[in-house]
C-alpha cells in the first residue's frame, strides 16, 4: 500500500549547506520510528529532483520537498507548491514545481497538495560541512517539521504557510 505522504529531501551531504535536506530527512525517519509511523509516511532522497519523482507523487495526499536554498530568508519558507509554468531547459535536474507539472501531464487521478520546506544555507562549496548557522535554521525548521508530521492535514499545513517564519 502506498503511503499517504511522501517526503522527498534533495541534497548533496558532500556539499555543505546543500546536506541540509537529507539531514531533516534522516532525523525524520528516526522519529517516525520512535513515534510507530515509519509506514505513514515515504521518505525519499535524491541529489537533485527528476523527471521521475513525478511518479513518487501518485496515489498520495500530501507530499513534502524539503531543500536547501543559499537566497532564502532565514531560517526558512514554508510554501504550498504550485505547478511550474514549463519544465525549463533540462529534465535532468528539475525544481519541485516542475515535478508537479510533470505529474499532472502524464499521471492519472488527482495530485497531492504539495509544499516545500526550504532552509537557508551559506555555504554549499565541495568537501565543507554544515555551517553552524545553517545548523540553526535546520533546528527551526525541525520544529516546523515535527508539528507538520504530527498532524498531517492540508488544512494544518496550509495554516503554516501564513506563519510568520515560514
């Protein structure tokens, strides 16, 4: 059976800031376990989206992105996903927008509501860790991320699109 919510983490761990994604989704997955929801929920990481995460999206309800962002306001977005007007210039490496375009053109039955959770990074060079700056915007975004979970209603995760933070 397929899981209600898919929450998919882009990143690369070797890339400083840029791990901020699989590092929320790895703390995640540790509390859904210790929380007895680990089948509630897919979790999903990749370098960078594709074409394919498309199909990641059928038969949910609600999916999540999270990322990081080096122009993002601190600590973090929180922001209910629309569809990209077009896929741009490559289907290799596409932003979360144009995944749901991909989906609503070639999957049958309705989309989930999908959102992304963006973290502000400084640093995203090759070989660096995470900045103890970003490491504090990913616990606020932990935050975020725990009552999302915890309550896993669009109605829920539309109210905290309009926080003030988010």
């Amino acid at each position: 059976m397929t899981a209600p919510v898919v929450v998919i983490a882009v990143g690369n761990p070797s890339r400083g800031d840029d791990a901020l994604g699989p590092l929320l989704l790895e703390r995640l997955e540790t509390w859904l376990q210790a929380n007895g929801r680990a089948g509630e929920v897919e979790l999903i990481e990749d370098f960078q989206l594709n074409i394919e995460h498309a199909l990641d999206l059928e038969g949910r309800r609600l999916a999540l992105f999270i990322d990081a962002g080096s122009g993002t306001p601190a600590p973090h977005t929180f922001t209910r996903l629309q569809p990209a007007a077009d896929l741009g210039s490559s289907t290799h490496a596409l932003e979360p927008g144009a995944v749901l375009r991909v989906f609503n053109q070639t999957c049958r039955g309705p989309a989930p509501e999908c959102f992304v959770l963006c973290v502000r990074g400084e640093r995203f060079e090759l070989g660096e860790g995470v900045s103890a700056a970003a490491a504090g915007y990913a616990d606020q975004a932990w935050d975020l991320l725990e009552r999302l979970m915890s309550q896993r209603e669009s109605a829920t995760w539309t109210e905290a699109c309009e926080l003030p933070g988010s």
